[in-house]
C-alpha cells in the first residue's frame, strides 16, 4: 500500500555502490533510509490493526516500536504484548528498528508479528 | 577434493590469525589471560603448517583455540558505592575473574552475597557502574570491557589496581538506562532471542536450534551459566555449519561506547568468490551506517539519522552531531576508511589481523550468543 523509496533489501544494491577505496573491489551494504515501512501482524488473541502499516522512523529503539504498538492497540498496562520479527525472535529493547530492516525486511517492509502469548518464544 | 584445498587454505590463514593474536597479546596488559594459551599455540601451530598439516592436527589445534577464546578471563574488582554503605567498617572489595563470555547476572550473586550485610538499602536490584557509566547486563561482559576500557587500561605503574576492571556496585536508584533483570529467567530469554536472532541470519532460518530437544536446551543454558566449555560447546557445535557453503550471512555486531549495536548481512563470499575477510567487511559497510553510534555519546536512540539517500550529500548532517571533542570527517566512505584514520577495533580483546577470515572468526572468536562482536574503540580516550 505505501510504497518506500528506491531500496533493495538485497545486500548487493548496484545504486549504492560507489569506487571501492581499497584494493579488494566490493559492493556495499545498503544505507539505512530514514523512514521504515513495518507490517504489523497480529496473532492468538491479540486484536488486529485497522491500520496495519506504518512509516517509522529508522532510528526508533523495539521499546519505541512496542510502546507505539501498545497505544494503538490501546492496551491497560497490565495486558501483555509479544512482538516477534518474523515469527522468530524478540529482538532487544534497545536494538534499532534500522538495523533490524537492514537485517530482516522482505519486499521493503519489516514484518513485526504481535501476540498476547509469547507466541514462538 | 576442493574441501581438501580449502581446509588447507583454512589452516594458512589460520596460522597468519595466530601470529597477530600473538602479538596483539602480547601488549594487550593483562586483559587477555585466555589468550596466553593462543600465543603458545601459535608456534606449535606454524611448525605444523610448515610440515604439511593433517585434518586430525588442524582441528585439534583450532579446538585449542576455540577453548583458549572461552577461558578468557577478565579480572574485575568489586566496590560498594560509598551512597550505600550503611555500616560502620566499609566491606572489603570484592574481586573475581570474570568470563569474557558471560553475563553479569550469571556471575555476581557472589557480589551481592559479599556487601548485602553493609547495605540496608536492598530495595531495588542490584546495578553496576564503571565511571559514571551503568554497566548494561545483557551485552556480553567482554564486550562491555572492550568498549568500556578498551586500550587504555595503562593507568600509571605505581598504581595498585593496575590492570584490574574497578567496578562500583550499587543497590538502590537503579537507572532507566538498562533494563532491569530481576531474576534468571530474563537474562535466559534474552540470551535465546540473541541466539535466535544471529541464527536466522546464519542460516536464513533457526532450525537447528527448534530440534533441540529440552535436555540438549537445558545443557546449552547450564553451559553458559556454570561455564561448562564442553556441556556448552556439546550443543552450541550443532548451530555452525560443517561448511561455509551453508551460511547465508556471518551474524556480526559492530560496538561502539555500548551503545546499541550496527548489525550488518555480511556474505560469506565475494563475487568472486572469495572469503570475506575482515578488511572486506570494513568495505562493505558504508561510513554512514556507523555514523549514528559514533556521535552524540549520551543519547542512545534518539540521535539523529541520516536524513538523505544521496551518498555525497552529507555534509550538512553532520554538523549537528559533533562531539565535544572528536570531529567525525565525513569524507569516510565506509567503515575501513574511518578505521584507516587510526581507529582501533577489538574482537574479543585483540585486534585481529585484517586478512583474517570472517566466517572463521564468527565460529572460533564469536561470543556465545553467535553473533561475532567487533567493537570500535574510542579515538580520544586513547
């Protein structure tokens, strides 16, 4: 539904390589962007977004992420929330939501799975 | 074959890694004792590559390595923060080699064993401090060291705690900073998302770590907290594959400060094949993308982010995010040419030399959570 800019996901973007500096010739990582489309996707008992994509900003920390998650969700303070990145792993309060694109988006979007059980803990 | 000659070429740049980590060692003050044993095989293992190494000889000598990196030790000295002292005789310091490969939770119940009888305050959780800096539980404590104290643990030669990590114990006012770790279950559940996590870059999924089965789970977390190098090393083998052909990515952190890391997919070759070598690593990552954590030292995440797409435009970003002392040039293209500038790194301590193999690190140098962590060292503080 939104659409991000020019970015592959890839690790081998052609647009972001520029004259290697050394000897050993090397594409390069990818950039991180500013804003971040994640996909919010909701699982066991945890209620759905009517709104389920989101541009974020990159440098966020996961806490920031769960926070704003929980507010829309408009959760009490003592109902659970699980967010998992792909349906694999809690990533760290403090880990960066840019990083975990850079590491873990499909198609341009970082899919953050939700649930009121630690679902795939 | 082709294995034969790759696993002969393994042994040549592994016997090039051992003549750095000797050397490195060497200067490195004490803050290294695991890797004594690293510097004693380094000639052994240069005599067997000159003889023409066997597979039985190469992976006896790698696992010596591999035991040489878990044993490495840092030796810590514990003192109660004068704030909570309540009783009349101030508690002797408490001092402990701690595993590099640990967290601090897993071994500091002797600590709050030792001053809990000269504190009433036991409010809160128990916290740690290096000057002025609350020391964050869930990154591994040789990370923690390497980015807290790195190099310059030279203080001057009459100085008794010399080559010791001088740590303040507090037990009240814990900081908003760190999250809070109230019992084992946290640090166990923090320890298995991490694992999680630079296994799915590994490999593209976690696999192998969904078959195990409970005892096999069991025994991987009772290797970690007792460290137990041969229960731990029992399990953690099953999640690096037999062959680099079976990585998708190498699962690597870069550190800076402790702040919160850079995470990058690292292939395991280049286009032409080659194995990525840490000099190729320090190319692939654009300077940019290590820019954020190098400036603005007391915001963790909040600090501003690269606000455009275009490479040669950011000149006018970085003026905000000057440090008090250090200036970031933002002529850096990548990573390389920031540490070519005289920036150190440290990888379990030492600095490994830049022709190692990447993948080769990730499985001997890695910390238990699988990721390979390479901290950058602060220019100033030098």
């Amino acid at each position: 539904m939104e659409d991000t800019d020019t970015t592959n996901t890839a690790a081998t973007s052609p647009s972001n390589v520029t004259q290697p500096s050394s000897p050993t010739p090397q594409t390069r990582s990818n950039i991180v962007q500013d804003k971040l489309v994640v996909y919010f996707k909701n699982a066991g008992g945890a209620a759905a977004l009517k709104q389920k994509k989101f541009k974020l900003q990159s440098n966020l920390s996961f806490q920031n992420v769960t926070e704003k998650l929980r507010t829309q969700l408009k959760l009490k303070s003592n109902e659970s929330l699980f967010l998992f990145v792909n349906q694999v792993f809690q990533p760290s309060p403090d880990e960066t939501l840019g990083e975990l694109f850079k590491c873990f988006s499909h198609n341009d979007q970082l899919i953050i799975n939700y649930s009121d059980l630690p679902a795939w803990g | 074959m082709s294995i034969l000659n790759s696993l002969i070429s393994i042994v040549s740049l592994n016997s090039q890694k051992h003549s750095i980590a000797y050397s490195s060692a060497s200067f490195s003050n004490g803050d290294n004792f695991g890797l004594n044993h690293v510097s004693k095989l380094n000639k052994q293992t240069n005599t067997q590559t000159h003889n023409g190494p066997t597979i039985t000889e190469m992976s006896f000598f790698d696992e010596e390595i591999k035991k040489s990196i878990w044993d490495g030790k840092i030796p810590i000295i514990f003192t109660l923060s004068p704030n909570d002292l309540t009783s009349h005789i101030p508690p002797s310091p408490y001092s402990l080699m701690a595993p590099r490969n640990s967290y601090f939770p897993l071994i500091t119940n002797v600590v709050k064993e030792h001053f809990k009888s000269s504190t009433l305050v036991l409010a809160d959780e128990m916290w740690l401090e290096y000057n002025g800096v609350p020391i964050k539980w869930h990154i591994p404590i040789g990370v923690l060291y390497d980015s807290l104290v790195g190099g310059n643990n030279k203080t001057s030669e009459d100085d008794p705690n010399q080559g010791y990590w001088n740590l303040v114990v507090h037990f009240q006012s814990y900081p908003d900073k760190i999250l809070k770790c109230p019992n084992e279950e946290y640090i166990k559940t923090h320890y298995k998302n991490v694992l999680k996590e630079a296994n799915y870059i590994k490999q593209g999924d976690i696999t192998k770590l969904n078959n195990l089965n409970i005892n096999q789970t069991n025994e991987l977390w009772d290797g970690l907290k007792y460290h137990d190098y041969d229960k731990f090393w029992s399990i953690n083998k099953k999640f690096y594959p037999n062959s680099t052909k079976e990585y998708k990515y190498i699962p690597i952190r870069i550190i800076y400060n402790c702040k919160p890391p850079v995470q990058e997919l690292i292939p395991v070759f280049d286009e032409n094949g080659e194995e990525t070598t840490l000099q190729m690593l320090f190319n692939f990552i654009p300077f940019q993308n290590v820019e954020n954590i190098l400036g603005n030292s007391n915001s963790s995440s909040n600090s501003n982010s690269n606000n455009n797409d275009d490479n040669d435009d950011n000149n006018n970003n970085n003026v905000s995010k000057s440090d008090q002392v250090k200036e970031i040039d933002s002529k850096f293209k990548t990573l390389f040419d920031y540490l070519n500038s005289g920036v150190k790194y440290k990888i379990q301590g030492i600095e490994p030399d830049l022709s190692s193999s990447v993948v080769w690190l990730n499985e001997f140098f890695g910390y238990p959570d699988n990721f390979l962590y390479i901290v950058l060292l602060d220019p100033i503080s030098k």
